[in-house]
C-alpha cells in the first residue's frame, strides 16, 4: 500500500493531482480557475535536501575535489526527479493562492 496524502486548493477544498503541479510558477486550480503556487519555503527546503543528497551520494561513491563539485550539480537532477516522485507523496507542497487576500 502506498502512502498518499492528498492536496487541496486552499480557496475551493477540492483535491488536486500530483501532474497538475507546477514549482516554479503560478498554475490554475482545474476547478475554481484561481492562481496558485508552490510555497517558496517549501520549494527551497526540497531543492537543498536533493543537492545535499547529490553531494553525499557521490562523496560515498569516492569523488573529490572539483569531481564532486560538478557532479554534485549534475547529479542534483536525477535525485530531485527521484525525491518528487517519493518525498512529496508523503509531505504533499503547501499550495497558497497567488493573492492572499481570495482565501475565505
């Protein structure tokens, strides 16, 4: 069984869907058409703990030195991949409406 908390338009309450999500900018509730985004705090926090997660996973590995300081970034991408199909099913983004002031 996998664990899967669900996400909800802050304005309207209905559940949205994982695909639907956009990190870097604004996107429409499918249901009440309002603009919403990705709390920047929490799209930071994710972005650090796979570039962190990057950087163990090729100093395990044996890279040093200038090695491990590129392919810390090149290997950030895969892990982030990997860390949004897992991570964010169990701590699903907190979604906030792009004008605070429409939340009822």
């Amino acid at each position: 069984m996998v664990l899967r908390r669900s996400l909800k338009c802050p304005c309207c309450g209905r559940d949205l869907e994982f695909r639907n999500l956009n990190f870097s900018e604004a996107f429409a509730c499918p249901h009440c058409q309002r603009e919403l985004k990705v709390s920047r705090v929490y799209s930071t926090f994710f972005g650090l703990l796979g570039l962190a997660a990057s950087y163990a996973i090729l100093y395990e590995i044996g890279l040093r030195d200038l090695s491990l300081l590129a392919g810390g970034f090149v290997g950030w991408f895969p892990v982030i991949f990997i860390e949004l199909r897992t991570l964010n099913r169990l701590f699903p983004p907190e979604l906030i409406p792009v004008d605070e002031s429409i939340v009822q």
